[in-house]
C-alpha cells in the first residue's frame, strides 16, 4: 500500500513564487499566451499580498478567499494610470471573476502538488454574475457600419509631417503610406475576426498561398492552431500588401530577424503590436462617414464577425471554430443585438398579417381555419402506436 504524499506547508510567497515558475514553463512551451502568464502573475502575487506572504498556503481558508476578494474589488485598478478614465471606483465585475479564476488555478495547482490538504475554493463563494452591459467600443457594428469602415480604412492616411525649414509649411511623407497594411488589417479583423494578439504575432510563414486558395494557420489560445481559408477579395488584399508594401518596410530593419517573419510591420520596419492595431483602427474609425462613426476596438470586430455571420444563417458551431472557441457558449457571448432585428421579427410574426385584415375576415378566419383542422385530423388508426 503506497503511502499519501505528505503535506508541504509552504508560505504564501514560496507557494507563488514555485507556481510562477511553472506558468512560465508553460509560457515557453506555448501553452500558455505571454499575455496570460503575465495576468496570472499579477493577479497571483496581488493575492499574496492581500491574504499575507508570510502565511502558511495551508492555513488560508475559503473565507479569506472571500474577503481578499472583498478587498481586491474595492482597491482601485492599476491598469488606469489616471482614475478620471475609470466609469466607476473600484473594479468591475468581470475583473474580480478573472481575478478569481486566477487564483482558483494556483490554489488547483498547490493541491496537486500538495501543498495545501485541501482546495480552499471550494468552500469560497461563487463567482458574481456579471450586469454590467458591454461598453459601447466593444459591441458589434451593423453590416452597413462594418461596410464604412472597410472603406474608411483603404482611404490613405494622413502621415505624420515634418516642418520644412524656414517656411513654418508641413511637408507630407510619403515613407510613412500605410493604407495597403491597414486595409489588410481592418479587413482581417472583420472577415475573420481573429483576436489582436493572434493578428500582431503572425508571420508570413503562416500563410498558405496557392493559385486556388489561400490559408492562414492561427496560433491562439493555449498553442492551440486552427487554419482558417480567406476570401479571394481578401487573399487579393493580402498579395497587394505582400508585393507592394511589406518589402520596403521589411527593407528599412534587414537586420532583424523578427522582422523578417512578422506580416505585419510598422513604418520603422518592427512588427506591430497590439497598440499599433489599435490605434491604426482608431484612425479608420475617424474617417469614417458620421452617421457610422463610432468607437471600435479589435475586440468589437470580432463581435461584429460572429454576429454578422449567424445573422446570415451561419451555424454557430462554424463561427465557434472560425473564432478559436472550444465551447459555443463562449461564442453565444460575441452574439450582440442587431439593431433592427426584433422589429423584423415582430413583423414576419404569422399573426401579423391577420391584424391588418377587415374585422369580418378576420373573424371569419379562425372559423376556416378550425374546420380546416378538423378536417384535417388524420384518423386515429393511422396513427398507430404515436397516439396518446
């Protein structure tokens, strides 16, 4: 008989410090996003803080779960610099539950490696279900919104300028014309919907280009891959940035191997991040039209890409896959409201046409209609076995 594992009653801090280890060891090995390791290292290490980095892991117990989740959600969010930006002190809902699930993974983590004898989650209260509705930069934009900023972003952008010397005029530069990589990108975004970092990270390598179809090979979440095939209008997007553009920004960094792979680079000849993304969609989004203008995020293209594709007739286990989602209820979240939408409903109602009928023929209606029924019952011999 095999003795149980005896217990490590490791502190807090020690605890952290070897789970943080591990995360990053799987941040290498690709299983998790640099992204997410960095999250659960923040939230992670806040926890430490708030229940004691002395204390023994052990000894923490479901209610000092709860009340350092108490005190994480009435602790000011540090990711805003300047409060003013904040709709509200304290943090959101959704923080707090990613705030949770992160620290549920270390304390799963600790019971496997046995250091704590059991998991205090579990007696810990549930997570708070979230009331709060999208912000608006987040949601979904209507096909005809979608359609503006497609255009929007082919038009050239003004590029930064430079002042001529003595003449106090601005001079436009030409090196810095990026409509082609814009254009490229919104429609990606759109089409597709992949998420920015997916977009920021991908090489040309990960582009499969043929005569006849053209695939790009998606590393998300997790390392997990999927290959998603674009539209010839996209595909055709895609050369034209490919032969056009690229070269010369690849051309200004030949020393850099990054740069090299990344598809998509700045004016510099880097690979764009996350905040290039963001911002060269913030300046698509001011040219477009004013009825359409709105703010957008990348997030809120792919919204748009789930909730214009299932309003078209598209099975959400399609969607669920082009997005990268292991469960469709994750896609049912990007599913927003299309505007219009219930009022279309209301009026293909079958009933709806009744109403605008005379009051005599639609009071002889249901009369018709009923001995239609009757007449219509199949005899109850026919029906065998079925019949109640």
């Amino acid at each position: 008989m095999v003795a149980p594992p005896r217990l490590n009653r490791l502190t807090v801090a020690a605890a952290a410090d070897r789970y943080l280890a591990s995360v990053q060891v799987e941040s290498v090995r690709g299983v998790l996003s640099p992204a997410t390791a960095r999250s659960y290292e923040r939230d992670v290490r806040e926890f430490a803080a708030l229940v004691g980095d002395d204390r023994v892991l052990d000894d923490v117990t479901g209610e000092d779960v709860d009340d350092a989740l108490v005190r994480y959600q009435a602790s000011p969010d540090g990711r805003y610099s300047d409060p003013g930006r904040k709709g509200a002190p304290g943090r959101s809902v959704a923080t707090v539950n990613r705030f949770r699930q992160s620290v549920s993974r270390f304390f799963a983590h600790a019971a496997r490696q046995c250091w704590v004898q059991a998991d205090p989650m579990q007696w810990a209260a549930p997570p708070a279900r979230s009331r709060d509705r999208l912000r608006v930069e987040r949601t979904a934009l209507s096909a005809s919104a979608a359609g503006a900023l497609l255009q929007a972003s082919a038009v050239p952008d003004r590029p930064a300028t430079a002042t001529a010397a003595g003449t106090g005029t601005r001079a436009a530069r030409s090196d810095q014309a990026l409509a082609l990589r814009d254009r490229l990108v919104v429609a990606l975004l759109l089409v597709l919907g992949p998420r920015v970092s997916e977009l920021a990270r991908a090489d040309v390598a990960d582009f499969t280009r043929e005569p006849e179809e053209t695939r790009w090979r998606i590393v998300g979440k997790g390392g997990s891959i999927r290959t998603v095939a674009l539209s010839a209008p996209l595909a055709a997007a895609l050369e034209e940035y490919l032969h056009e553009l690229r070269p010369r920004l690849a051309a200004r960094r030949a020393d850099d191997p990054d740069a090299q792979r990344a598809l998509l680079l700045t004016w510099r000849g880097r690979r764009v991040d996350t905040q290039t993304v963001r911002a060269l969609l913030a300046r698509a989004v001011e040219r477009m039209p004013a009825p359409y203008r709105r703010p957008a995020t990348p997030h809120a293209l792919r919204h748009t890409t789930a909730t214009l594709l299932v309003a078209e007739g598209w099975d959400v286990k399609v969607v669920a896959e082009l997005l990268g989602h292991r469960s469709i209820a994750t896609t049912g979240v990007y599913l927003d409201r299309i505007e219009g939408e219930l009022a279309a409903a209301i009026r293909s109602h079958p009933l709806s046409a009744g109403l605008a009928a005379p009051a005599s023929t639609a009071a002889e209606a249901p009369i018709a209609a009923a001995a239609g029924d009757i007449t219509d019952v199949p005899d109850s011999s026919a029906r065998g076995a079925d019949a109640p």
